[in-house]
DNA sequence: TGACTCATGTCAGCATTCTGACATACCGTG
DNA sequence: CACGGTATGTCAGAATGCTGACATGAGTCA
C-alpha cells in the first residue's frame, strides 16, 4: 500500500539491510531449533564448547553475544541437564573452564545438522566467490563499527560495556 | 588463548559473521541513541512514520522487526509524549494510521544524524561498487532464508507473517 | 447472505536478557 | 611489596520483547 515516492531510504540503507537478514537467520535457525527445545543462544554455547573445550563463562559470553550473566544461568541450567559440566573449583583465578559432557556432544549433533541445513539454504544461490565477497565485506562493516569510533575512546567493552546508565524512556 | 587447531567453522560461518556485524551496529547505534534518550525500535519507528506516514501499528512492527503487541505498548508511550498521534477510531476496518507530530519529528531530526553518522562509519573503507555487492548479497540471502523454506510448512510467527500487504517489499 | 479465513488492535502473563552491585583474583607499575 | 586497573563469577531486580488470547473488521467463496 505505502508506495510513496520519496526516497525513502530505508530501502537502500545498508544497516537496515543487514538487520533484515540477521533477524530473518535468527528466525530460520529458531524454527528448526526449537523442535529440538533449544535456543539460539543455546546452541553457540554448545557450539562453541565444541570448538573449543574448556572456555570460560566470559568468554562464551562474549562468542555468543550476550551479558555473562545472560550465559552464567545459561551454563547453570545446562549444567542442571547434564550438557555441560565445570570443576566446583577454579584451577587457576576465578576461571571455570567448561566442558562438554557426552550427552551434551549427543545433543548438539542434532542441532548442528539443523543449523547447518539453515546455513547452507542461506548461501543457495550464491557462488563460492560471493559468499567471500560477503565474508570479507562483514568484516570490513565489524571492524569500522567496532574501532573507528570518534572521540569516544572505548577500551574496554564486556560486551558492550560503554553503558552510561540505563535508557530514560520516553 | 584458546587457539586450536580444529577448523574451527564459527570462523568461517557467514551466519555467525553476520550475528556478529548486526550485534556490532546494534551496539553502535544504541551507544549514539541513548544519550537521546532514545532506544533503537524506538527510532526505527520514528523513521518508519518519517518515511512513509500513516502506516498502521502492524504494519510498524513488520518495519522494525519485533512483534505489533510491543510496538503497541511503543505507540502508546509515543502517544503519551506526543510524538505522534493515532486517530480515536478507526476510518476503516481496525487499522489506525499513525502520523509523525511536529514534536516527534524535531526529535527524530537529531536521531537521525546519530544514525547516519553510524552508518558512515560502517561504511567506511568500502568502495561504492563494494557497498552495492553487499546490498545484493544480503538481499540474496534474505530472500533465500524466507521463502527457499523446505517442508516444514511453518505458518505461526506473527512478525514476518506472510506481509504481503505491508512494508516489506524488495 | 452466511461461513470461513485472515489481519488488526489490544490486554495480560511469561520469558529472556540486561543493568547494578559485590567479592575476588590476576597483572602491571612504581 | 602495595596498589590501581582490569577480569571474572554470581546474585538480585528491572526492562524489554514475546506468546497467548480475544473481539472485531474485511475479503472470499459458495
């Protein structure tokens, strides 16, 4: 209906561009995860756990793009389930490196060939040159976004630490 | 630290690229935005009446990607601030068109050069010609991820619920 | 015309994630 | 060694968005 003229440029914008797709992913992988009862976040634990055993709250955290609290509760109930095990103590500092258990890895296979199959319909129709012109154009977006700020010297970063204080809503 | 020799695919998934790049710009527009008291849904919303005024609650929600209850509970603050009105009843069917106010429109401005200023960054060290490849490449893999679907004929997921009447488009 | 389907606006309850705060552990520098 | 700076794990409360549900209006088809 809304066929106006004007240059609206929310089509052409590349921002708006790419948080259509990201949704429209978040939401393919939701739908094929969730007969599994698994979660996004969910799954890039797992995931990455595979990839690399032994990694922190912290640093799963930060792979799978939430708060380490968000992730502490997550490990808490996968813990709970039996997916994922920690030591009661840190070996070293205040770390607790996580593991896999075998029922976790049983899980996660499952949901791999699920996710992959979302991947893989994703990049149909582009060819193997494409899809590294699109690699290589995300990182460019990543790597400007993240520290060709102004001004503002961000050091740090948790996660997305710069948080002055919470929003005033309207 | 942990640096395995695995091949390790998060590496290289284009999906987990782009959940990368979107968390990265949503973090970059949200840090420009709160000192406007404003959140990211929020302008977008704003934007959306900016471009094409009179859109419907829905029809919001399918332009900003989140569900039409919350973007109601948004319009209704908006209201309450008066940054944009919404008639008392309906001209016809349910749909009630929405419409920018002065007020709303005034903030919006300053909104807006936060955003583009981000976009700028992101774009930043990307040719004209790179930037239209990315522009097709996403659009590829949006329209792959919706409609490539296999069997599983889902219908529920009231967002991006068929639209065939509303923004979408492209 | 009546039945059916679909979209809309809205209320209410629930889930997920976030912000705030605290204690603690490591590391570099003076 | 003491100290400031930075990271970590974790608890608790708050915000944000989502699912469920209902009534209503419009379009379609027999």
């Amino acid at each position: 209906m809304s066929q106006d003229g004007v240059g609206v440029d929310l089509e052409t914008s590349l921002g708006y561009l790419l948080k259509q797709a990201s949704t429209a992913l978040r939401v393919a992988m939701e739908e094929v995860l969730r007969p599994l009862g698994m979660s996004v976040t969910h799954y890039a634990c797992l995931e990455l756990l595979a990839q690399r055993p032994g990694l922190s709250n912290s640093e799963l955290a930060r792979g799978a793009f939430v708060t380490r609290q968000t992730m502490n509760v997550l490990l808490q109930a996968l813990e709970r389930v039996g997916h994922v095990t920690r030591p009661a103590e840190a070996p070293v500092g205040k770390v607790l490196p996580t593991r896999l258990t075998p029922r976790g890895r049983r899980s996660l296979e499952k949901a791999t060939v699920a996710v992959r199959s979302v991947e893989v319909r994703m990049l149909a129709g582009m060819t193997e040159a494409e899809q590294s012109d699109a690699f290589r154009l995300l990182q460019s977006m990543i790597h400007s976004l993240r520290d060709g700020n102004d001004g503002a010297r961000v050091v740090a970063r948790h996660t997305s630490r710069r948080a002055r204080t919470g929003v005033q809503r309207a």
